[in-house]
DNA sequence: TCTTCTAACATACAGTCTGTATGGAACAGG
DNA sequence: CCTGTTCCATACAGACTGTATGTTAGAAGA
C-alpha cells in the first residue's frame, strides 16, 4: 500500500502521475454519471473528459461498475466528512440537552443530503448498479457506522428509547434520503424544507424517551 | 381505448390475440426484470420466454424502457389493489379507534412490500431506469394517491397531528420500503420482521395528537 | 551506463445489444 | 375481390463494452 522505499522522488513522480489519472477518470465519472446517470454516460465520454484513452480506464478498474464504485465510495466519503465535520461544530458552538442536539442533527444531516451528485449517485443509481450487498457494504462503511454508534449511544444515554439500531439506522437514512430527494425535485425548496423539516421531527419525536410533547412551533 | 365497435366476436378473437402476445411480453419481462436486473435482462430474453421475437416487442413498446414500465405500472397496481382489499377487510373485521387502525393499517403496508418483485423492479431499478419524474408519476398514479388520502383523512378525523400531507406520504412510503427491504434482505426474516415492526411503530406514534404514550409491550 | 523488466498506458478488434427498416401474412372493410 | 391496415418476423446498422495486443517510459540490477 504505503510501500515506495527507494528513489523516493523519483518513484514519488510517476506514482503521483498515475494517481493522477486515475483521480481525473473518477472526477469525470462523477460529473457524467451525476448529470447523465450510469447507463447514458459511455465509457468514452468519460475518457474524453479525463483526457486519456479506454485503455487507461481498464487498466485502473476492472470494468466500468468498478469504476462506478469508485465513484459512490468518494461521495459517499464527502458526505460521511461533511457529517464528521457539522457534528463537531454543532456539539461545540450549541449547548441545550442530548435530544435537542440529536433532533439538530438531524436537521442538518437533512441539509447535507441536499447534494445532486450524492442523490444521484448513491441514492438513485447506485443500489441499481452495483446490486444491494456491494451498495450496502459500501454505505455500511462510509455512512452507517456513524448514524448507529450515534444511535447507540442517544439509546445508552436515554435521550430515545432502547431499540434495535440496525433496522433504525436503515429507517431513518431512508427518511433523510427521501426527504432530501422530495426538496430537491419540488419547485419551491423553501417550503418543500419547512414541511419536511417539520414532519421529520414530528416522526422523530417519536423516538424519544421522555417525549417532550410538543417543544416548539 | 374500448373502442372495438363492430364484428364483434371476430374482432374480439383478433384482439385478444394481440393482448396476449403483449401480455406474455410483460409477464416475461417482469419475471427477468425482476431475478436478474434491467440491464442484465436482454430484449432477446424476454421475447424467448414470450416465445415472440424482438419484432413483437417493439411493436408493442416504443423502447425498452417503454416495456419496464408497462411491467414496473403492473407491480404497482397488483400492491395497490392488495392493498385496498388489505384495508377494507380490515375495516371491516377490526374494530378500534381510529389511530389503532392506522397503525395497522402501516403494518400490514409493511408486510405487502414484502414482495420480491415489487422491491426489485418498483423500488430498486424503477428510479433509476425511469428517472425520478416518469417514476413519480407512476407511483403518484397507483400508491401515493391511495396513501395520501388515508393520511388526509387521518389528519381531518384527529388520529393525527396536522401537518403537510405531500412530504409525509413519500417519507412514509419510504420509511415502510426500506423497511420492508431490511425485512427481505435479513438472514432472519422473522426478528428483523418484529425489530422493523418496532421501530415503525416508534416512529409512527410521533405522528399522534393525543400522543397515547406506550401503548403496548 | 547499459540492459532488462515492468507498470502505465494507447490502439485495434471482437462480441453483444439496441433500435430501425423492410417484408410478409392475416384480417377487416368496401 | 381488392385494398389497406394491423401485427409480427427478419435483416441490418450503429453503439458500446471488454479484451488482446502493441508501445513507451521509468525503475532496477550489473
């Protein structure tokens, strides 16, 4: 992996080179398989915008799903960081009880999903494309691990009642995911957010343990 | 559309001829569709098990695409008269106040998907070879109409909170397809069936006015 | 430095698939 | 009986994917 030994500048230049194109292939992928989808965009188009050949495409992924899932694994990558990323800020800047901050959370977890490229990609064409066990091992890696230890542990601190995480987990991304599709394609956004903000947290307050009835407007 | 005004028998026998060949072609496809995919699934596998040939095929259908459709609008109408005749028997046998119904109303939703071909070609492939506009189209004709009116009734007799209809009825249908799609894909169907079941009902009791709490185990 | 070997591509080719154009057969209508 | 149309089969052209082959540049050893 890590392995370049000796002639450390030199190797270091033609490794970078190769990561390079491989880094120019998946880019162009993303662009075209985000605003064209995966069946419309040749493996041409893709080597045009990369500027390499096909060659260079099958010497780097094994076929084009392979590429495709190189594709998904970024996004998914981008928007588990973006996640890692708000959470911090949120749990230093705000202060208020572990609900509030989880109801918060998901807000704006709501608000991250509010991608073309991660709904297109991974959302819509990605279960299609590479087959539901290689989709959910890969959103098993990026995505859902944080949603379930953050669950996990809303459940150990009693902000939500004790509840099989796994099926949860599942449940409430599908939720976001479908939320964030349903403001995307509405032709008004602001209020397609509002009224999806204001049913998610109504289903949310389900969740929780001591349910604080009706908290705010 | 019914239209066939004169010679009667004669024109009857022609025609449903012709209704039979497209129907065989549906039947096929929907059965390759749904064990191997559409893009795995070529024109030239559906017309041999429709026992036609591709001339057939594209006789009736404009493209193939134009064929998943007709085969993803028949899943859809098969789930949605199970589940009208779901509900009317239920309104019929159980008794109970309105927010039991609903929740088992969702419940049995939930076992309805579970349906190998309904998931694969409905809420796996039918996104991304339709595109999100033909796809919600189709679902907006043959489920969210059906859903979205039991929840505006809901909303106008009280079982639940008032809230936007259009963003809870696809939160929802997503909640229960993902559901219904952890259910399936589970090794252990029979808990994963009880710990979704649970967690639906965990979310759903967000939705009440008069919140009633725990209300079972 | 010279040789050699291999990674990193480019190019050419074969197979497959989709959609269309053409042809024909059966049936309805005048 | 004749004509037109529906329904479908066959043949063909274009596109696309994956592979096999060729080529070049850099790394490694002597």
């Amino acid at each position: 992996m890590t392995a370049p030994r000796s002639t450390r500048s030199l190797r270091s230049r033609r490794a970078e080179h190769t990561a390079d194109t491989r880094r120019a292939l998946v880019r162009a992928a993303r662009t075209l398989f985000a605003e064209r989808g995966y069946a419309a965009t040749g493996t041409e188009d893709i080597v045009a915008a990369a500027q390499v050949t096909r060659g260079a495409l099958y010497h780097h992924f094994k076929d084009k799903a392979d590429l495709f899932r190189a594709v998904m694994g970024e996004c998914a990558q981008d928007m588990a960081e973006r996640l890692v990323e708000q959470e911090t800020a949120r749990a230093e800047s705000e202060t208020g009880d572990a609900w509030t901050l989880l109801r918060h959370g998901f807000q704006s977890f709501l608000d991250a999903c509010n991608d073309p490229d991660f709904q297109r990609i991974v959302l819509v064409e990605g279960p299609a494309v590479l087959g539901h066990s290689a989709w959910d091992a890969l959103v098993e890696q990026h995505g859902y691990v944080l949603l379930a230890e953050e669950l996990t542990r809303a459940i150990d601190e009693g902000s939500i009642s004790p509840m099989p995480v796994a099926p949860l987990t599942r449940m409430l991304a599908a939720l976001i995911s479908e939320a964030s599709l349903y403001i995307a394609r509405a032709e008004d956004h602001e209020t397609a957010r509002k009224e999806a903000g204001e049913v998610l947290e109504r289903l949310l307050t389900g969740l929780s343990r001591q349910d604080p009835s009706r908290t705010g407007a």
